[in-house]
C-alpha cells in the first residue's frame, strides 16, 4: 500500500475510527459445502433454508456499489456451489464491484477457468491447507488436496495470471511454507497466508492446530524475510510484536466493524469473518435498512468505533505493534476482549489460557455430521444429487 | 512499465482507477492491479480532481490551492502513484 502526503494522525488512528464504507467486505454466500473442514470458521455444511435468494443478492450489490466498496471477497460455504453463482459475480463486476473468491476448487473446470482468464475483475482464491495431500487432506478431508490442484493446474492452463493460494497456518504446514512458496511459482500464482483463528468448528482444533510458540518465530522470521512476494490478509499482526515496528508488511491492526465486517448466507452482519456469534452480530441487511445503514449506524460498530481499552495490556511496551491482537480470537477462547491474544508472543495468552475460562458456545451452527446425527432414509432418493448438499 | 513522473507533463487517473473520498482523504483501487492506495489527505485529492483539467501537474497543485513552496510532498505523493500505474500520461 503507498501511501499520500504527510499529515497526522496516522493512517491507523483514522481507520480505527472507522470509513464511510469497508476496504475489505466479506460476503459468505452460502453455508453449504461439499467439504467438512475442521477448522471452518463458519461452522459450514449445510445450506441455510433462509439463504439470500439471488435478487436480495443483487440488491446488496446494487448497494455496494454506491457505497463504492471496490470489491468483494466471497467465501462460504463452497460459493461456487449455489447455482447462480457465476451469474452473481457477473453482475457484481458489470456494477463495478470487483470479486475475489475462495474456492476448494470443486468448480473449476477448464472451461470456467478459460472464463475466468477472461476477466480482469474477478481474483480467485484457492483454499490448500497443506502442500502435500497427507498435511492437507487430514485438515480438508480425503481428495481435497487433489482437487485444489486440478483447479490450479486448470487457471494455469487456461492462462488464468495470478490466482492465490490460501493457506491457514497450522502446527502441520508452517515448515512447509518453502514449499508454498514454490508450489505458487509452479502455478504462477501468489501465496497467502493467513491465521488460524478458533472460530467456527476451529474453536474444536485450536488447541492441538495452532502454530506453537516456537512455530509463531519461525512464521515471522519467514513472513519478514518474504513478506513482499507474500499476501497475509494482514491477519498475523499479533505478531508484529516479536520484531521492530513496521518489519512486518501491512496494516497491523483488527479491523472488526471499522474497515472490514462480514455478510453471512442469510444476511446477518457480523463485525469480521472470524466473528460469527450473536456478540458480534451488527445486524441483518433485510431487516435493519440495508448495508449502508448497518455499516454506518449499527450500534455495535459504532462502539467498535470508539477508542477500546487496552486492559490488561496497557502497561505492555508492545501494545502499540500488536494493538492487543485478535478479538475474535480472544473471545472464542474465552479471555477478555481487553487483554491480551492468546497467541500474544510475549507469552501473557499462555498465562491468560491457563486460568479458569469459559468459552463461548456457537450461535450458528450448519455442519452436516452434527446437526443431522442420524437419518433414517426408507425410500431411495430420487436422484443422487437430491441427497447432495451441492 | 509506468512512465517515471514528470510534474511539467499532463496527467490523469488510469481509467481502471476508482476513487472513494473518506474523511481523512480518499482511497484509490487500482481493478487492473488490485492495489490500493490511500490519500492522507483532503487536498490531495483536490489535486488529483485537478489533474485531469490542467495542463501539468504543477498547474493541478496551484488550482487546488497549494502554494509554490508547498508543492513539494504533494508531487512526491503524485509520482508514487504514477510509479504504482495509479496515474498514467494524457
């Protein structure tokens, strides 16, 4: 990011105070997924039946757009898997609203690589949480590392420059962040990485998933020798604290409800991707007077919006790199919002994680092995995709 | 490449470039290279609004009220952009 003139206050102060629309909007399109990850932040499986219909999608879009929010990174789910999908990015582009999405790959033939290749304002993201299938596949289950390669080997064929490739770091693949970084190159794509949060079914494997203290190092010594050919979703500012200010690239601060928030399946607003708990909820864009209106008045973004205390953090000389780290984090753990991360690397969340908590239980659940434990079927379905949740 | 910024040349935004005025300034996206960039402040972009009715960039300082002796950060600011293809020649 370049920045303009001189002036005070900084760049982060004014952001934390929060803009008249998001830089970074991220709109989960769908809760179903052919995938069951056990880290998904977003507890997805099965679809929502209160799921947006594809016009309340376009008018979200058509608001968007005036607000000038630049682009959109959409997520899920699978999103691919919502059958007008394709048509959804079409129209967000044509409005001027650009699109990244992530994907585990499920959609992308040849032949929507070839269409994708032909847009400059659509950005594909593909989820690879392991650089091997043995990694991978124990996080994202059996075949799922082959099928994000078949989707990288389709974009790099059809000439598709730069997709990404989106790692969340675990205690499994930080010592292949090398090979990442390599396996990009082969695909002429970009990497990114991104953090580990325990929200969703993450808060299930935060504890046996999360990069060790050590790893946390190793991770920022790696992010500091590579951090200009690396994306990070500026998600590793708990970091920040291990090194001088500014060593780690990006805008290192939590930027829940002030510059990013998140649009769930059926609506609901919540205050970033990482947050999805009624805690965290602004909103619902069908029932609160539309984005613009929950963007700009919603009561708990204006509280986010107000100078937070540092708590227990305050009298820590690294609070000003890492701001107290990541909110969503400490709360599916169960510390105080004011205080410190639980991966805080001066070791106060070890501390914090010790003593007595209670974590917070889900408010939103759509995985499929839970919630539909047991299902008798006495008829056979009458086509095999009717007992598909794609 | 992007062309190396010379403030006695005419300028404009790269038509990929979309601009969002916020409080503390603007922010610029680049749709062609995903890059974004940020105004710090309100004269700025006054003078990128300049930009594209002035014959140079220096005449696009006067014309949003930057004095001679002041011009300096503002077309240091604008040659960063130019280097980031956020502004391109006309």
């Amino acid at each position: 990011m370049t920045a303009g003139t001189v002036q005070v206050p900084s760049l982060i102060e004014q952001f934390e105070r929060g803009l008249d629309a998001p830089i970074c909007l991220t709109w989960e399109l769908t809760y179903a997924c052919n995938l069951a990850c056990v880290h998904c932040l977003s507890s997805s499986g099965r679809r929502d039946p209160g799921e947006l219909t594809t016009r309340q999608c376009m008018d979200i879009i058509d608001e968007l757009e005036r607000m000038q929010v630049f682009y959109v990174n959409i997520g899920g789910g699978e999103p691919t898997v919502r059958p007008d999908f394709w048509e959804l990015v079409d129209y967000a582009t044509a409005h001027h609203v650009g699109v990244k999405f992530s994907t585990n790959g499920v959609r992308i033939t040849p032949e929507i690589a070839a269409r994708l290749a032909a847009s400059d304002y659509v950005d594909v993201q593909i989820s690879l949480d392991g650089a091997n299938a043995e990694v991978n596949d124990a996080v994202r289950g059996p075949g799922s590392f082959a099928m994000a390669i078949r989707a990288l080997e389709n974009l790099s064929a059809a000439d598709f420059r730069d997709a990404k490739i989106s790692v969340v770091m675990t205690r499994h693949n930080v010592d292949q962040l090398d090979e990442f970084a390599a396996m990009a190159a082969r695909y002429g794509a970009t990497l990114r990485i991104t953090r580990l949060r325990p929200s969703g079914r993450g808060a299930d494997v935060w504890d046996e998933l999360h990069p060790t203290a050590e790893q946390q190092v190793q991770l920022y010594d790696w992010l500091v020798d590579h951090g200009e050919r690396v994306l990070t979703g500026d998600s590793f500012f708990h970091l920040s604290a291990l090194g001088a200010p500014g060593a780690l690239a990006g805008l290192n601060m939590c930027g829940a409800g002030r510059v990013v928030c998140l649009i769930d399946p059926v609506g609901d607003v919540y205050a970033c991707p990482f947050a999805i708990h009624t805690r965290f909820r602004a909103g619902n864009v069908l029932s609160d007077g539309g984005f613009d209106n929950i963007w700009k008045n919603a009561p708990l973004f204006l509280e986010l919006r107000e100078p937070q205390s540092a708590g227990a953090c305050a009298s820590c000389g690294h609070f000003d790199g890492c701001r107290g780290g990541c909110m969503a984090a400490k709360f599916f753990t169960g510390l105080p919002l004011a205080g410190p991360d639980p991966e805080c690397v001066q070791g106060y969340g070890v501390t914090a994680l010790a003593r007595d908590r209670n974590t917070p239980r889900p408010t939103g659940d759509h995985s499929r092995s839970r919630a539909i434990p047991l299902r008798l079927i006495t008829t056979p379905p009458a086509r095999p995709c009717n007992e598909s949740p794609v | 490449m992007p062309e190396p910024f010379d403030p006695a040349r005419s300028w404009r935004l790269h038509p990929q470039v979309a601009v969002r005025p916020e409080p503390f300034g603007a922010l610029l996206y680049h749709f062609g290279t995903r890059k974004l960039s940020f105004l710090k402040n309100r004269t700025m972009l006054a003078v990128l609004d300049a930009l594209g009715k002035h014959a140079d960039a220096r005449s696009a300082c006067r014309a949003a009220g930057v004095a001679d002796d002041q011009e300096e950060p503002y077309l240091r600011a604008l040659g960063m952009l130019a280097a980031s293809n956020m502004l391109v020649p006309r």
